[in-house]
C-alpha cells in the first residue's frame, strides 16, 4: 500500500525465483508473473489467489505484455545448445476449462538478446521491440517485419564506455531513451532507416545509468545510478533538469504510476522509495537492508525484539521479523559516506546490548587493516526520545582490531553491576565500568572507563562471553579458553584443545550452566565440565555458528561441509543432537540467531520442541535471511482474511484477541468447576458456507444456485424417534426452563463425538434415559463449598 507501507498480499505458488511481473492489460485487477521453473501465472492479486497457471518448459528470465497482443506474452528464455545466449518469445496462451494449461506454442521475435528486463523494451503501441547488447541496438518492426541494427564504437576513449545499460521507448513518440556504462544517456530516433538514423546525448551521472523512464505523456524522462540521485530531464534539453538527492543507496529500477502521479524507484539495499509527481519525497517502504558485509553480526534488540545489524554504510537497522519492515536506522559513525571504490572509510563493526537493552555498545573501525582508527562508543536509551543517546566515545580502545564484545547480563542486580568486555588482537581483554562524571560541564551523569586488563602468555584474544549467572567469564586465546572470576578478576582455570584456534564459545544455560562449549577451526566441537574442569564430550564437527538459546537449554551449531550447511541442536548435558537437518541449504551460513516469542509456540511434533519458546534466524553469506517453520507453505501463505471465524482461526485483531482469551478462561474455569464441555457440530461451517465465505464476490454463481446448497446445509438430518423418546424429551425441556443455572444449554444436539475416547483406548457406555435425567439432576447440585476446603 502506497499510503499505509503495508503488506497487503502474499502470493506463493511458483517453485523457484520469480523472474518478471506484469499487470494484465486488458484487466488491471489481474497480475501475469513468471519464473524458472517453466510456468506463467495469472493471478487474482485483489483476492491473492491463482487464476490460470501457464506451462512453458524452458525457464523463463523476463516477461512483459502488450494491450495489442491479446492472447499472448513476451518471454526471454535461454536458447537450447547456446550457453549464454537467449531469445526474445511469443508464448501463445492456450484458452481452456482448467487452472492448469499447457503454453507450448513459441515464436522467436528476436534472438541475441540480453537476459536483464532491462534491455527489452517495446515501442509506441507494441509497433516495434527495441534490444540492447554490448554495443548493439536491435530493433524489429512486427507489421514489416524488418530488423535494423545499430552498432557504437567499442573503444573507450577520454573515460568513455558505450556499453548499454537500460533501454526504454518513448509512449506517444517514435523515440528510444539508452543508458550506458559511462553516465550517458542517447535519445534515438529516425531509426526506420538503418543509415538515416540520429541520436541526441545527455550527460550528468558520472558512473553508469541503472535505469530510465518515461513518464506518461512522454514530456520527461527520469534517470537513475550509483550517485542515489533521481534526475528529471525536460524536453530532452541537458540545460533543464531536476534532482531528488539523497535517496539512500543507488538506484536500480525506475516505475511510473498508470496515472502518472506517483513515481517509484527500487534501491540496491532492497529499499522502495515512493515519489511525487513533482519530485517530492513521499514514503519509503523499506525491508531488511542488504549491506556490503554483515560484520556486526545478528544481535536481538531486548526491548523490540527486533534484528539488529549492519544497515546503510556506517549505520545500524533494526529490523522488525513480525512485519518485514524496518523500525528504525541508528546513525553510529555519523560522518558521509562515498560511494567510491579504493577509499578507506570507517564502518561499524561490533554490537553487543545490555540484557534489558538500555545500553548498547558499538565499535566503529577504518578499512585500514595494519593500523586502523578505532572508536568504542556506550549509548543509553532516553525513554522521552525513544531512541539511543551517545554516551561515551572511547578513542583507540584497543591497539588492533577487536575481536569480540559482550555485556554482563545480571538483570536482577540492575545497572550497578553492568561491565562491558572487549576483546583484542593486541592480546588483551578490557573491563569496561560505569563511573560516576565530576566534569560539571558534561551532559551525562555516568561514564564509561577502563577498570581491568587481562592477558595470557601474550597470545591474541578471540572471543568471550559471560556465564548466565555473571559469575564468570570466559575468553578464548588462540588455542585455549581461559575462565576467570567477575568480582575478582582472577583466573579460575584453562582449557586447551589443539590444533586449532578457538572459533566460537559460549556456557550452557539453566540445567546445563555448569558446561562451557567451544568450536575449533580445526573442526573439533568440544564441551568441558566447570565443576570437574575436565572435558566431558568432543565430536569432530567444522561448526561455523555456534548459538545458544537464551530461554532453554538449546545450542544450535551450523556445520559447513562439502560445499552445503547442515544444522545440529544439541544439550550440552549429552553429546548426541536432539535434532539434526543436513543440508540446511548450499549457501554457507554465517551468523544465527535465537528470538524469543511473545507466546510460546503450541508445537505439537516432538522434534520441533526445541523451537517452542524461540525462533532460530539464519543469515547466509549472500545476505538471505531464513528461519525453521514448524508450519506448511500453505499455512503460512493463508491470507488473514481468509480466518474469518475465531473458533477456526488464530486472532486477527486485537478485539478478536481479547475475546478469545476471555472464552479460553470461561472454559477453563467451566472445566474447573467440574461443568461439561460440550461441542456443538453445527458450530462448524460446512464445506457449503466456507466455500461461500471464502470465494470472491465476483466470481461466485447466481444467488438462486447459492441458496439450495445453503439452505440444505443448515439442516437437520431427520431422525425416527419413538414416542416415549419425544415425551422424555419433552419433559427434558420444561426441566431446563426451570433451571435457572449458568450452564450452557445445546438446543441441538447430534450423536456425540466419541472418537476422542476410542483414540485414548476408551470404551464410551450409552446411557438410558432415566440415568440421563439423574445425571442432569446431580449436575445442577452446587458442590462450590468444597473449594474453601
């Protein structure tokens, strides 16, 4: 939605990735989309549901529509025996009964194409379809049947690159707007002729042009690249322009609104940026920003849940998990960046929050890598202003690059006994504590100071973390992991298991606190004994992530072998997994996280209990965040509109919420005070009245066909009864008029469901109307005395 951000539909249906969409034409409520795996698909996407699926075979790479084609697209697909080589198609819409249909007919439009969107485009009303490649431009004429092809210079001269980028054609004009590598834009026209032709050049971006269009009428053109700048062009004039600065990251793609009111551009950092028609900024629809290299890794903000990591260069995201979209962004090293390759510029590097999340720790370093500037900076979260304050800055923290960072999460011990720990490649570890400020000109009360430093045998420090008690600390040293006491600061005991260096460490929780575990890079997984100081288990495993669940027992370690990563969950109490899933995926998995619920999740397979109380977040290294389902595609594809009844569904909304709690602890306490659930059959919708709510209005038959159906299924089925049975009953419902109780009366009941019984090994005894009747007399008894006993 262009005015709320939200996601209003999310349809899955193709088997691997989407590669075009395109509104129908000849029906704006309807979506074409097509993917690798062979298939168009034409969808309802008002209601979210498949209207036709479209069979085509090869894979498909582009796909665009035409109002003048009626009963066909355009694909790119790849050409069969050609590596890299691919073909412009008609695919012939097959018309017929089913969903699901064959589109075998092809015809070839253009071969020698590019496989980018971006380098097709079609002319004033589907006359001509323009390509681009290299350094050559295609264009084919349907009705003549004539191809004319333009060729550029290859040289580079004086920075000069004529390699195309993006091509687009000019709506009411026979005319072709081409982006290049070098940051000029050329409009073509008279290219009817192949040696009359002529073309005009426009030049501000100074790297190459990502994207171009048009906009309705055709009186501007709008361009876009690297500089995160949106230049509006008039009248095909160099001398008047517009700019809309500042947009982020670069440009990617460029769309214009049907009514020409609104403008929309796609950025690297999978951001959506909607504008004005006069270039105005109105919204931005931003998901999980994909940075140049998650260095920070995944850390869990304790306040919003949120995942928290590295964001646009030099800043931190908060990203929310529930709604895809991003809370907000911190500004931490707050200086420009610029977009320039070879310059050596600061980033954010480590994050570590305290465990209620009113502080949080940041470490910010230049790219140097023999003598880089170091920053460590402490900020505090103003509840007035709802955002992080700086704090403290700490120049040159450490001597080298540091390594790791974590607080000391004592909760009940509240802000006093907070200590911050890094670790660095200088062969140190620092304290960090909380002092009072006597500067009376400061702005904050405490600050941040240096309180102890920590060393062995001058080796690098690696890693650490804190016990779940604060009692202890532990810090990895190359090849051994040193245990030292908190209040103290002494060191308890060492643990060494060469060859190899420490990679990840981290102590068992609840039941298993008293087990440290560590990863090698040698491809050992070993877990000691803190009450012993022995080691208690080591299985040879490359575990790349090791994390551990904050709210249970759990480890999750992430093994990478043979080019594929498989997922162990372990208790460090026994060395055999609780849950094992080999090849997680091919890509290498680089960080993990755990998020806690807000509920726990009712998981009813056994081996999915681990993920009850939190959800386990991976981050791959092509930045592609995935997450364990206990739930099917289907259910998590289900729209909310489709839950209609509260009975049958989760709560959609926050009234719907609280009445469903309300009736959870009405029958508990029914339960309670010993009253008899009773479940009512024509509680449940049949088939009829789910298929009658669920279809879309304007598909559904005439309400004469409806109405049989539905009347039908409310009915009754017609049972022979005796005329004692009827006189029973009868009398049965003056006994229940009298009866002035709470208890929830059935006016109709069917046979009773006892399949429940049978599944426990149950054997229910049919009853006899007379013990019916005394059964009825001993429920209205009020047996509430007991519960003062």
């Amino acid at each position: 939605s262009v005015s709320t951000e939200e996601t209003l539909r999310l349809m899955g249906g193709h088997a691997d990735l989407v590669t075009g969409i395109q509104l129908n034409p000849h029906n704006h409520m309807q979506l074409y989309s097509c993917s690798l795996d062979g298939t168009i698909k034409l969808w309802d996407f008002m209601d979210g549901i498949p209207i036709k699926t479209f069979t085509v075979g090869p894979r498909l790479l582009a796909l665009y529509t035409l109002a003048s084609a009626e009963d066909s697209v355009f694909v790119v697909i790849p050409k069969k025996g050609e590596r890299d080589t691919f073909q412009l198609v008609s695919v012939k819409l097959t018309k017929g009964a089913g969903q699901d249909l064959e589109a075998k007919e092809l015809s070839v439009v253009l071969g020698g194409v590019s496989a980018s969107m971006k380098h097709i485009a079609f002319g004033r009303e589907g006359a001509y379809v323009v390509s681009v490649k290299d350094v050559t431009l295609q264009v084919y004429f349907f009705k003549r049947k004539l191809l004319n092809r333009f060729s550029l210079s290859t040289m580079k001269t004086k920075g000069g690159d004529n390699h195309f980028s993006c091509v687009v054609c000019h709506p009411t004009e026979d005319c072709i707007a081409t982006g290049h590598a070098d940051g000029k834009i050329r409009l073509w026209r008279n290219f009817h002729h192949r040696k009359e032709y002529t073309y005009s050049t426009l030049h501000w971006h100074h790297d190459i042009v990502m994207d171009l269009a048009f906009s309705m009428e055709g009186t501007r053109l709008l361009s876009g690249g690297v500089e995160s700048v949106l230049v509006q062009w008039h009248n095909e004039s160099s001398c008047q322009k517009d700019f809309l600065p500042r947009l982020g990251s670069p440009i990617e793609c460029i769309s214009m609104s049907s009514d020409g009111a609104l403008c929309c551009t796609l950025h690297t950092d999978n951001r959506i940026t909607i504008i004005n028609s006069n270039l105005r900024f109105s919204r931005s629809i931003q998901g999980l920003i994909k940075s140049r290299d998650i260095k920070t890794g995944l850390v869990v903000d304790p306040r919003t849940k949120a995942l928290v990591l590295n964001g646009e260069p030099g800043h931190l995201q908060f990203y929310s998990l529930q709604s895809d979209q991003q809370l907000f962004s911190l500004d931490i090293v707050q200086r420009q960046y610029i977009h320039q390759a070879g310059l050596k510029q600061s980033d954010l590097v480590k994050v570590a929050f305290s465990a209620r999340g009113t502080w949080l720790a940041t470490v910010e370093e230049s790219e140097e890598v023999t003598d880089p500037e170091l920053q460590l900076k402490l900020w505090f979260y103003s509840e007035e202003t709802q955002s992080f304050a700086l704090n403290t800055r700490i120049n040159t923290p450490h001597d080298n690059h540091i390594t790791d960072m974590c607080f000391r999460d004592m909760e009940e011990l509240g802000d006093d006994s907070l200590i911050l720990v890094t670790t660095g490649r200088d062969c140190v570890f620092k304290v960090w504590v909380m002092v009072e400020d006597t500067d009376p000109e400061a702005h904050h009360s405490v600050s941040w100071s240096c309180d102890f430093v920590g060393s062995y045998h001058n080796y690098q420090a690696t890693n650490c973390c804190f016990s779940e008690d604060g009692s202890l600390l532990a810090v990895s040293f190359e090849e051994t992991v040193t245990v030292w006491d908190s209040l103290t600061w002494d060191l308890k005991c060492t643990f060494c298991h060469p060859p190899g260096n420490i990679r990840n460490i981290c102590f068992g929780r609840l039941t298993c606190s008293k087990y440290l575990i560590g990863a090698t890079d040698y491809g050992f997984l070993c877990c000691w004994n803190l009450l012993t100081c022995a080691l208690e288990w080591s299985a040879h495993l490359n575990v790349v992530v090791l994390q551990p669940d904050p709210l249970s027992e759990h480890i999750a370690a992430v093994s990478w072998l043979s080019k594929e990563s498989s997922l162990f969950v372990f208790k460090p109490n026994e060395p055999r997994p609780i849950y094992i899933q080999r090849n997680l995926c091919t890509e290498k998995i680089l960080l993990a996280a755990f998020v806690p619920r807000d509920e726990p999740e009712m998981i009813t397979s056994e081996k999915y209990l681990w993920l009850r109380k939190s959800q386990l977040f991976f981050l791959t290294d092509t930045q592609e965040l995935m997450t364990l389902s206990t739930k099917s595609l289907e259910e998590r594809l289900t729209p909310s509109s489709k839950q209609l009844a509260v009975e049958e569904s989760l709560p959609v909304t926050p009234f719907s919420l609280l009445l469903g709690k309300h009736r959870h602890q009405q029958a508990q306490g029914d339960a309670e005070l010993g009253k008899p659930v009773v479940h009512n059959k024509q509680k449940q919708a049949s088939p009829a009245v789910k298929e009658l709510l669920h279809t879309p209005a304007h598909v559904l038959p005439s309400a004469s066909f409806l109405c049989t159906i539905f009347i039908n299924s409310l009915l009754i089925s017609k049972e022979n009864k005796s005329a004692e049975e009827v006189a029973d009953e009868v009398e049965m419902e003056s006994e229940k008029a009298e009866d002035d109780s709470d208890e929830e009366v059935v006016t109709a009941m069917e046979q009773e469901d006892t399949s429940h019984m049978e599944f426990l090994g149950e054997v229910t005894c049919k009853l006899s109307k007379s013990q019916e009747k005394e059964l009825r007399k001993i429920r209205r008894t009020d047996y509430s005395w007991i519960s003062a006993f």
